[in-house]
C-alpha cells in the first residue's frame, strides 16, 4: 500500500529549515517591525511586498504553508498508522505547538520584540522542528502494514548507544542555540568584539548579561563540538553501518561550519549573510542529531521486539 504521511513528515521537515532561515533574515535586515499589525500587514493579506515588508511578510505566509502542510500530514497519519497511534498523537501535538508559535510570532511584532518572547519564538521552532524530524525518521519507510523496516547489521546495544551520544549532542545543540538567540535579542552579538578571546581574556569580566551569555556561548560551542566529535569516534569503533556513518561525519562537518560561521559572523559585525546561515546550519545540525537519535531508538525496539522486525 503506498503510504503518503512519510512523504508529507519529510516535506515538513525541509519547509520548516527553509521558514527558519527566512525568520533569521527577517531580524537581520531588520525587518521584523515592517508590518506593525499582526495577521494581517497594514490591513491586508496581500500588501505591496518592498523593502522590510517583502521579508517579513514573505515569512507569514510561508509560516501559514507550514501550517497547512503540517495538518495534511497529520490527517494522512491519521489514515495511515491506525496500528502506530502514538504518531497520530505526536503529530497533533505538533500542530497545537505550530498554532502557539504563530501567536509567539504575533507578540513579537505586537508587543515590539520583547528579548524573552523573540528567543521562546526561535526556541519553539527548534522544538517544531525537532519533533516533525522524529515524526519523518520514524515513519521512513513505512508501507501501512506495521513498523517500518529496520537497519540490516545494527543491533538493539548500538542502537541504545547511538540514541544516547546523538540525543545528548541534539539537547546541548538545543541549548546552545537558545542561548545563541538571547545573545541575539539582548544585542549581545558584538558585546565580544574579538575572536577567540572575548575583550582580550579568556573569560572577561562578567559585567552585564550580554558578555556572559556571549562568554557562555562561546564554551558550550567547544562542548557541543566535542560530543558530535566523539559520536563520529564512537561510529568509527562499533560496528555501524556504512551510509548512517556518512550521516554521522555530515553532523561533523556541519558542527564544524557553524562554529565557522560564528567567528565569521563576529569578524564581519553581523553581516547579513553569516548570521543567517548561523541560524540555518544550527536547525540542520539539531534536525540531524535528533534524526539519529530517532534511527537508535528504532533500531533497538526492533531489534528487542523480532516479530516487528521487516527487513528490506
Ligand atoms: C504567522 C506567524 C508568524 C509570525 C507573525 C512571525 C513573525 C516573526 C518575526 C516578526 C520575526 C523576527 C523576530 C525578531 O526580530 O525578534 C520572526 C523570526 C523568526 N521566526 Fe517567525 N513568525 C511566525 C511564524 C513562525 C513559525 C511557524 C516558525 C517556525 C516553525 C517561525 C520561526 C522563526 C524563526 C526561527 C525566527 C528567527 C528568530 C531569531 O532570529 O531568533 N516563525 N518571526
Ligand atoms: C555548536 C556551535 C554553535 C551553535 C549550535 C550556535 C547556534 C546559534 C544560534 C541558533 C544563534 C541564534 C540565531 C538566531 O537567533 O537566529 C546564535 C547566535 C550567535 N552565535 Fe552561535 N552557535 C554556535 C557557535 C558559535 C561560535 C563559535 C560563535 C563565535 C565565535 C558564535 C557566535 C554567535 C553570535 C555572535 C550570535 C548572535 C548573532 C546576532 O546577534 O545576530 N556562535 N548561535
């Protein structure tokens, strides 16, 4: 039976990192006021699209395709994975958590960018996207008839290791990106004007909450490299398969890219270009992390429950 929800999770998945970057483009040509009313952008759906508008508005309706993408692929699941209800569930918590993140969205313009609800309007699409990745990995393949197969030569104990390094690396990569957003919203960009040091020290004096979350920032980014490192070091020793260690050695690369992109983000006081992608490599490293994380998890209940498994 050709099933259409794994299709629909996958498209979700691609939109939501596209919406993302045009949200981070929105706030780095600021352009995040052009419409001062919220839905609608000077009284209308439709309003000449120049300058700022053509930014900010071009992010609603894309935020609007979301939403409607997102509930197709929740009524397909609803069809489609009768004998998977916990889908269907997530799936409708996803849309609730969409329809929260379009009013965040609204505040922000309404109450003029409070730093608090601009960095829960970055954060809650991080978690968005987070969840329609489990949703898409974890239907990958699926035919309708029962779990979707398993990954041939990978066992229950690897699976379980996998799911642990991965999903550490996606909550620091989470958290990190958090901070990176209130380093953002409080104008802490550039409250370090060097790099690597910060005002000539190491550890400079931690006088307002720009300089520490920005200090912070910088220390939990050599964390977060180092776990997505050893993860690569840990896929090099167990026995995994060759294309999910190729998957491993893309969130390598990419944790290396964005720590790239923030050094050049500062050399070039916030240009328009880096800070963007920033933003855009950070959602692609986390939609990765937690996409293995989902792979582990599914490897090792197929694994310990054999009647499941279905191998292709
Ligand atoms: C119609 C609903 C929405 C409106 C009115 C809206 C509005 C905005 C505004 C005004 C900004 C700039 C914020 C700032 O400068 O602080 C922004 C940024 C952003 N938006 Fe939305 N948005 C909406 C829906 C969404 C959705 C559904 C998502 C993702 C699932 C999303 C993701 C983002 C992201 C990631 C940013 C960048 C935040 C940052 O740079 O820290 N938005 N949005
Ligand atoms: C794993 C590594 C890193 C991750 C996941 C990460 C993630 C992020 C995220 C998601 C944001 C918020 C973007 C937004 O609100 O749209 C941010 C902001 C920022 N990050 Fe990073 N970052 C990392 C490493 C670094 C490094 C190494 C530096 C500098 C040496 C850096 C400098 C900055 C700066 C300056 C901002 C604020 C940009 C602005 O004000 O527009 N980041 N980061």
């Amino acid at each position: 039976m050709t099933t259409l929800h794994p299709r629909a999770y996958k498209v979700t998945v691609v939109w939501t990192l596209g919406l993302l970057f045009l949200g981070s483009i929105v706030h780095a040509t600021e352009s995040s006021l052009a419409c001062p009313d919220w839905p609608t952008c000077f009284g209308s759906m439709v309003p000449e699209m120049t300058g700022g508008v053509f930014w900010e508005h071009l992010h609603r309706l894309v935020a609007g395709g979301l939403v409607m993408m997102f509930a197709l692929a929740t009524w397909l699941a609803k069809k489609e994975t009768s004998d998977r209800p916990w889908i269907f569930r997530a799936s409708l918590a996803g849309v609730g958590l969409l329809l929260v993140q379009s009013v965040f969205g609204g505040l922000t313009v309404i109450y003029q960018l409070p730093d608090l609800v601009s960095t829960t309007h970055l954060s809650l699409a991080f978690i968005f996207l987070s969840l329609a990745t489990v949703l898409a990995t974890a239907t990958h393949g699926s035919t309708g008839s029962g779990s979707p197969p398993t990954i041939e030569g990978f066992g229950a104990g690897e699976g379980r290791r996998l799911t642990l390094i991965a999903g550490a690396g996606a909550i620091l990569v989470f958290l990190q990106s958090a901070l990176g957003a209130l380093v953002r919203h409080t104008d802490g960009g550039m409250s370090c004007p060097d790099v690597p040091l910060c005002l000539g020290q190491v550890v400079p004096p931690l006088v307002n909450v720009q300089i520490t979350s920005h200090v912070l920032h910088r220390f939990m980014a050599v964390i977060a490299t180092l776990v997505v490192i050893g993860l690569y070091r840990w896929a090099l020793r167990a026995e995994v398969p060759t294309r999910l260690r190729r998957w491993i050695a893309g969130a390598v690369a990419l944790v290396l890219i964005q720590v790239a992109l923030g050094v050049v983000s500062v050399l070039t006081i916030l240009a328009v270009p880096p800070v963007s992608l920033h933003t855009l490599v950070a959602a692609a490293l986390l939609s990765l992390l937690v996409g293995l994380a989902t792979i582990g998890t599914r490897a090792a209940s197929t694994v310990e429950q054999p009647e499941l498994v279905e191998t292709r």
